[in-house]
C-alpha cells in the first residue's frame, strides 16, 4: 500500500483553514497543522475535523514533511520559505513572497539552486472568469492595449480581519492586494517603466490603516498606461478591473462575476456569467501545486513571478512617501541578488 505524502499547512487563520479543510478532503495526502496559538488550531479542527497538528514550526521540519503549505502571516513567508526549502520540502506559500522586497529577493536567489518547487499561493490565476478574460486578451480581440485599471473597495476585509493587524502595520493595504499588480503581470506580460503613487488616511470608520486609500499609476515603454486603486472605505465591498485596447473592451465584475465585452467593429456589448464555488479555485491551485512536484507543469506562480508583484509594492512605498514617480529598473536593481 502506497503511503500518502505529508502536507504541513503552517497558519490556522483563515486562509489556512481553508486550505487545511479542502486538503483534508483529498485522499492522496496527508494533511497536518502548525501553528503557535492552541486557540487557532482549536478552531481550525472544528471545521477541518481531527488533523495531526504541531505548536512549533522547526520541530515540524525535523519530522521532515514533504511539503509545506505556508498560511503564516507575512512577516514569517522568508523565513520560513526558506527553512522548508532547507528541510528539503516542498513548498505553496500564500501571497506575498515577503513582507520586504529585500529578503524576496535572497528567496528568489535561492530558490534558483534548489532542487524542491516552490510556487505562491496567487489563487486568481485559477479563477475562472478572470483566465477567460487573458484569454480574450491574449487571443488579441482587443487589439492593443492602451488602459487597463483595477478597482479593490474593501472596508469588508477589515471587518472579517481576526487579527485587525492592518491598523498597525504601515502599507497592510498594498500588501493585501498584491493580487492586483500580479494580475497586470500575468495579463499584460510585461513590466512598467514608471510607478507613481499617491493616498492617504482618513474618515471617520471605525477600523482604518495606514493609508486607507492608494490610486497608483504606471505607464510603459508603449502607449499602455495602467491604475490600481486600493482602499479599506468601501462598504458593502467593490471589485472590479477592466482593459481597453483599440479593437475593445472588457470589464469584469468580481462580486457579481459578470464579463462584460465591447466590441468595436460590432459595435455591441455581450455579457458573460460565471458560477462557480469559490472553494473550486483553491482545489485547482492545490492540484496544479502537486502536478509541478510531479513534473507534469511548470509552476503557476513562481518566485521569478512573485518577485514582480513585490517591486510593485516597494515601487509604491517609495513614491507614495517621496511623491514622486519611481522607475521600476532602478527598485528592481536597488537589491543585491545573493544565494543565502
């Protein structure tokens, strides 16, 4: 009888509880649980039913699982990326890389000589009104892209937030959101010259973070200029992005999951409905996570990827403080490459 491969998910909050309860429901693996909090896990099994778990995150490794799924808050994704690695596991590790664009750096360097997969948990890539929108794009139906935009209004998140970490952590906003600059990335293949941001903080909520809002605007070496407005006001929540080239449009809904397609030499508008679980887009990161270990993918997301969307957000800061537009080669080449 074949023994199943060990799975660590590392974090009890929500995210890994997620993953833990649908991971649970495989039957090629096993599944275990690490945290430091007994409340966490206590909570966690409630709704993941009973799973081996473990309070401290290197004894773990010493019991060498195979691989390692990391739910852990942001500060710890370097760290404990690189001891799994280290351990010789495999690694999934949520969105972002790390909660500094130095220490993602000396996790891509090192991920570049190790023999274990390693891919970020970037789950829109699996969303599918979100894949059928870069395949409208990537087929080219929309000529060329000149605008594209996305939209996060989301005071929901600080309200869902058990921790509420976000009033105290400077830029939580950027580094939540990280899915939007990735998005541009997948979508458009390509990096900008230019990063120009501005926010700020203020209202009168309850719960806020520091800055509550941020609209920032790229621009290429084409025609292509691109926004991103993030804020934790918004309420009830509001998602939404949208590309405009010259042959049409497209914009999507994502709380109604609704595509929306103009097309200018027909001059019509068709619409496009998705219903789908949302639990189906973890299934198949997890699946497709197991089939690059199996050598039948390449990675969905790897830290070459990931990288991309942590210069965005140093990019950002940088111009968010200073008030000034950042080129993205001189964030990009601001951190010495170093195996470590």
């Amino acid at each position: 009888m074949e023994v199943k491969k060990r799975m660590v998910v590392a974090g009890a909050g929500s995210i890994g509880k997620r993953h833990a309860r649908l991971l649970a429901g495989r039957k090629d693996i096993s599944v275990e649980l690490c945290d430091p909090d007994s409340g966490m896990l206590n909570a966690a099994l409630a709704e993941t039913g009973l799973l081996p778990v473990h309070h401290s995150f290197e004894k773990m490794l010493d019991s060498k699982p195979d691989m390692v799924l990391i739910a852990s808050p942001n500060k710890f994704h370097t760290e404990q990326t690189l001891l799994s690695l280290k351990a010789g596991a495999h690694v999934l590790c949520e969105k972002p890389m790390s909660d500094r664009l130095d220490t993602a750096f000396h996790v891509l360097d090192y991920a570049k000589q190790s023999d274990r997969v390693l891919v970020y948990g970037f789950s829109n890539h699996f969303h599918p009104g979100i894949i059928r929108s870069r395949e409208i794009i990537g087929n080219g139906r929309l000529g060329e892209i000149l605008y594209a935009h996305f939209h996060i209004g989301t005071y929901g998140t600080l309200v869902n937030s058990k921790s509420r970490y976000q009033a105290d952590t400077e830029d939580a906003l950027l580094m939540d959101y990280v899915h939007q600059p990735d998005l541009l990335w997948w979508i458009l293949g390509k990096t900008p010259a230019g990063v120009y941001a501005t926010g700020s903080r203020g209202g009168t909520m309850a719960l806020s973070s520091h800055p509550n809002s941020i609209t920032i605007l790229l621009d290429y070496n084409d025609p292509t200029t691109a926004s991103i407005h993030l804020d934790y006001i918004q309420y009830p929540d509001r998602y939404h992005f949208e590309f405009l080239g010259d042959l049409g449009w497209i914009y999507y809904d994502l709380i109604a999951n609704i595509l929306y397609f103009g097309d200018r030499n027909k001059t019509m508008v068709s619409k496009e409905v998705f219903e789908f679980a949302r639990d189906t887009i973890y299934e198949k990161e997890h699946q497709a996570f197991l089939d690059v270990i199996a050598g039948k993918r390449l990675p969905e997301s790897s830290a070459g990827d990931a990288i991309q969307s942590m210069v965005f957000v140093e990019a950002a800061k940088k111009s968010w403080r200073t008030k000034k537009r950042i080129k993205w080669d001189e964030v990009f080449s601001s951190c010495p490459h170093q195996i470590g």
